[in-house]
C-alpha cells in the first residue's frame, strides 16, 4: 500500500502531485457566505462535485448546510457513483447528458441501487426514450429526468 499523497504539517515540496490541499479556514468562510448570500432567496444551494472530487469534502459541506443544501451535482457518472455510493449527499444532480446504452444502463443501475435521489438531464427527445428504456429494463422505480 502507496503512503497518502500528503500529511498534515508536511513540507509543500515534499507533497506527492496531484493532491488536493485545502485551507478549512478559507473553505468554512467560503462556504458560510455562500449559504448567506441564498439564506431567504428561494434559490437552493447545489454545487458541483467536481471542485474538489473528494467525498470527503462533500460529507463535510453536508454536515455544514445541513437543509440548505440542495444536494450536489455530478459532471460523470464516475463522480454521480462515487458521491451516490459514499452517502456524501441525498440528491445528485448528473449535469452531463446520459447517452448510449453503456451510460443509460450505469444511471439506471444507479436509480435501482439509490431510487430518488439521481437526477439527470437530456436535451432531446431521443435522450429521454433513451433513459426511460434503460431505467424499466433495470427495473428502476425512478429515474428523475430533467429537460433542458
């Protein structure tokens, strides 16, 4: 088993790249205005995954926004599988079309295993024909499907 990339206290030059480095005060403070700005504006919070890729993190921003997080968004499918399978949010947004039979079965397959919590988007009829067959033939009892 490779040492983690980084430790805390670790010298910036001895850190193994690519490694994600964060400043918790900078983050708590980024993250308490941005709650602030919406507090009381109708407008949910849902910020997108791949800022900092890390489930980790995500846990994190939950915990903090608490019901004023809407859930988080998802750029793949990896980063929808990775955020679903960790429990790091109650709804996922994939933000990305879902197309060809490869990815559709991945989303209905995750609708099955995580029913009402994924959400993606088409921007076609065919993209929709296209998730409404994956998700009956994997039996999925959901799958939220959001034009655009």
């Amino acid at each position: 088993m490779r040492p983690p990339p980084a430790k805390i206290g670790q010298r910036l030059t001895d850190v193994l790249t690519p490694a994600l480095m964060i400043s918790m005060p900078v983050l708590e403070k980024n993250e308490a205005a941005m709650r602030a700005a919406l507090r009381g504006s109708g407008v949910a919070l849902r910020p997108h995954f791949k800022a900092q890729k890390s489930s980790a993190c995500a846990k994190w921003l939950q915990k903090q926004a608490g019901s004023e997080l809407a859930g988080l968004c998802a750029q793949t499918l990896t980063e929808a599988e990775v955020l679903l399978r960790s429990g790091a949010t109650p709804s996922c947004l994939l933000t990305n079309e879902v197309i060809g039979p490869a990815a559709t079965a991945r989303a209905a397959a995750l609708a099955v295993d995580y029913p009402g919590v994924l959400s993606v988007l088409a921007d076609c009829e065919a993209g929709v024909a296209g998730l409404s067959a994956a998700a009956v033939s994997a039996g999925a009892a959901e799958l939220a499907v959001l034009v655009e």
